[in-house]
C-alpha cells in the first residue's frame, strides 16, 4: 500500500514540478482571486468540469485511494516525468468516466442525488470489486474504521466536557490565553521528498493565522492561512498560486485554530460525540458539523484529554474526500503543551512535520501571513 501511494505521490510532483501553468490560459495577475477551474487549467476534462483545482485533485485521489493504487493505474505512466502525459487518453481514463456517469445515475436515480454510492462504496481499494459473500467479514474478527462519518453517538460526550479537558490537558484556559503566537523550527518528510527530511520552518498567531514554508531542494514552498484565505505557492503546487477553497480552506482553519485551541469549540455551529480506538488506544470523537448539518470534521481526543486526530472532510463531485492530521509527542514550552510532531495524510500524499524548537510568543511580522507571491521557478 505505502509503495502504491508512494507513486501516487511521484505522479503529482511530476505533474506539479513541470508546472501546469504553462497551459493555463491567464494566470492569477489579471484578476487577482478569480479561483481557477479545471476548464481553465486541464484540456481533457469532460465531466468534472467547474471545480476548483484543489477540489480536482482530492477527486483524483479519490480515484487512487479507491483502486487501491496510484495515479497512473489510470494515467499513461510517462505522467511520472511529464506532467503533460497526464492529459493523454488511456482505456481506463475512460473507463472510469463511465463510472462517473453510473455513479451519478444510482445517486440521482436512488438517493435523492446526494453522493451515497462512491467510487469506494463498490471499489474499496481495489480495481475489481468482489460480487461474493465473504465469510471472513461474517465471522472473522471485525475491524472498525474511526474516520467513518456515520458512527453510533454518545449523548454523555459533550463538546463543553470534551473540549474543556482538552484545555485542562493543556495547561489551562490561563495559560493559553498568554500564547498568542509562535515560531518554530523542524524537518518535513513526505512523499515530494522521497521521505528526506528538509527543512521547514512554522509561524503562528492567535486566533487563528498560520504560515508554515518548506525548504524543498526544488525551492521553497509557503502554505498560508490569514484567518480568511489560504493559499499554495511553491514548486509542489499545481499552479503558481493554488487558492484553497471549501473543505480545504477550511482544513486550514482548523490547523492555524488547533495551535490557539480556545476557539475550537465555537469552530462548528453543531457537534455530536462519540467512541472508538485509533491503534487499539480508545479515543473520544467529536463529530463537527456545518450549517447544513452536514457532518464534516473530526476531532480524536486521547484518555488524557489531548488532541491525537483531525479530520477534514472535502465535498467533491465524487464524494467527501478526508485530509487527516495525526498529532503526537506533545512537550511542554513555558507551561503550554505542544504537539511537536504532525502527521498529514491526503488521498495522494503523505508527510509529516517533526518541530525541533518552538518559541512562544515570539514576535512574528504580519506579512509572514501575506497572500504569497505566485511561485516562479529558479532559472537552472
Ligand atoms: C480511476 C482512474 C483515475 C485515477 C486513479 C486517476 N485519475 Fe486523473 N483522471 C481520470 C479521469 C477519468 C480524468 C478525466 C475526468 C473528466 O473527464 O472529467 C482524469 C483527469 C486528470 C487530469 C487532467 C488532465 C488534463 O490536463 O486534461 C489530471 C491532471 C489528473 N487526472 C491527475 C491525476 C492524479 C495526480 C492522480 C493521482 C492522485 C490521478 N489523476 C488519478 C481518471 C483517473
Ligand atoms: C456500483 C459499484 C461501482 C461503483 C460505484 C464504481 N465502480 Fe468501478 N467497477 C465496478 C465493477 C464491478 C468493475 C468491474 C471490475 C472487473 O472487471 O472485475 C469496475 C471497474 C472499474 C475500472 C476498470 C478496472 C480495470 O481492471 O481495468 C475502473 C478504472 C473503475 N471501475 C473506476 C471507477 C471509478 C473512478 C469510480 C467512481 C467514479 C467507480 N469505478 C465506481 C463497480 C463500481
């Protein structure tokens, strides 16, 4: 599996790394935060047409995850170095247009055209769906899946308790409301890297502002949050300047409140709680959920109270696709408990973020949270 999404990952950056903008017809100059689209960047697209880039490529990853494989399961393998390749037709590029259009039949037809059949409802992460019963799942030992958006709820688990020991374990409604910003030091390691550690470096200000920028020996790569927007901008991004939209906008709210953890409890207008195990250590979820009350984001709380899982769930034409964060080796600085380890998982990459020195209340510039300039590659 991790061999699988390994490629998956190489796909993406050969795509990223040779830049798309290329074949985008006008890039962001011209009308600074018009979002582009994929009829504006991708040539073949016939069905999801209209959507974000950042949306499209959850999409993908979908599609990936699903099969059980990577990119190019679908795409001509020379995508691996030619991100143009990406565009050539394949059998089962258009074979799993096909399934788009079955998909979005059973729902429509079936399901009051809400997304309930997915590509992994049938697929599961694997190109050829089983038609037999299996007496395994019968009688074998059951495995549950904590990420699921569907789980039995607790009553007894109250945003109030839940998020007050999160405070508690943390040193305090006291204490946190003296960190108000911080910068901090440390290594990244994913996919774009081959899992090589590079350098990066995080900033942070209450209550909810973060920029965090990667060293990559390819250039550097700036993720920021302004409390509004967020944006993309580095040799990894599908375009110059990506603009985050919808759950993943969203995600990155959530990642700048998390470090400011007050505000979290406010951050959905509903929330429903309940139990399950994340490696076999049972765990508390908190399920939060839009204005539409529609399920959305998850929060995994530990025996200790502390924060160890977030979820973000991203609606696309093809489903919720999630974005989980994994926090760990939390460490005491001036009194404050802070995750000095970040897990990202995303249906087409992986990387983590180890932080090495964190300084509280240090002093940080209010144009670290700039919108940042499109990326231009370094001249060889
Ligand atoms: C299950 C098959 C499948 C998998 C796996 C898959 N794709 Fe696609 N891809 C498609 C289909 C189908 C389209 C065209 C969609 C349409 O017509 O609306 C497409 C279109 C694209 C395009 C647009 C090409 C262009 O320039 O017109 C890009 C880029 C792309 N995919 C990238 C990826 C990446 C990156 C991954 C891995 C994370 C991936 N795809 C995984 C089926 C797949
Ligand atoms: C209702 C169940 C169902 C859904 C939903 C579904 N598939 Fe399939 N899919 C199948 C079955 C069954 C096959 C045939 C597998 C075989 O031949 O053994 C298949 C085959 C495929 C193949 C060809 C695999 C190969 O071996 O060449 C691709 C690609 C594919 N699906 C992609 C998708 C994508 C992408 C989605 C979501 C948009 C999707 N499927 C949704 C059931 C489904």
């Amino acid at each position: 599996m991790r061999r699988f999404l390994g490629l998956a990952v190489l796909g993406v950056t050969a795509l990223l790394g040779a830049g798309v903008s290329a074949q985008a017809p006008k890039p962001a100059a011209a009308a600074p935060e018009r979002i582009p689209l994929t009829d504006d960047v991708f040539k073949t697209v016939t069905l999801l047409r209209g959507i974000p880039v950042d949306t499209f490529f959850d999409a993908m990853g979908m599609f990936a995850n699903a099969m059980g494989n990577d990119c190019t399961y679908c795409h001509d393998s020379k995508a691996y170095f030619d991100k143009t390749a990406f565009a050539l037709p394949t059998p089962r590029i258009q074979k799993a247009r096909q399934m788009i259009v079955m998909m979005n039949d059973l729902n429509r037809r079936y399901f009051a055209g809400q997304t309930r059949v997915t590509c992994f409802t049938c697929h599961q992460g694997n190109n050829a769906p089983s038609s037999d019963p299996d007496f395994m799942v019968q009688y074998g030992e059951p495995t549950e899946n904590p990420n699921l958006r569907d789980f039995p709820t607790d009553a007894r688990q109250t945003p109030d308790a839940i998020f007050g020991k999160y405070i508690q374990a943390l040193g305090g409604a006291e204490r946190l409301a003296k960190f108000t910003s911080y910068t901090a030091k440390g290594t990244y390691a994913g996919f774009d890297t081959s899992f090589d550690k590079v350098p990066v470096e995080l900033y942070g200000r209450a209550p909810g502002q973060q920029t965090m920028v990667v060293h990559f020996s390819t250039g550097v790569s700036t993720r920021v949050f302004d409390g509004t927007s967020g944006w993309m901008s580095g040799p990894d991004t599908p375009l110059p300047l990506l603009i985050l939209t919808e759950g993943n906008l969203d995600r990155a709210r959530l990642e700048a409140m998390a470090a400011f953890p007050t505000g979290l409890r406010q951050a959905f207008p509903q929330w429903r709680g309940g139990r399950t195990a994340i490696d076999g250590a049972e765990v508390i979820v908190l399920q939060g959920m839009d204005a539409a009350g529609q399920p959305v984001a998850h929060f995994y709380f530990d025996e200790a109270g502390l924060l160890v899982r977030m979820i973000r769930f991203t609606r696309t034409p093809v489903g919720f696709v999630p974005t989980q964060i994994d926090y760990s080796d939390y460490r005491e600085v001036q009194g404050v408990k802070i995750p000095f380890t970040r897990k990202v998982s995303q249906t087409y990459m992986q990387m983590t973020v180890e932080l090495t020195d964190v300084q509280p209340n240090a002093a940080v510039d209010a144009s670290r949270f700039a919108r940042p300039a499109p990326y231009t590659r370094p001249r060889a």
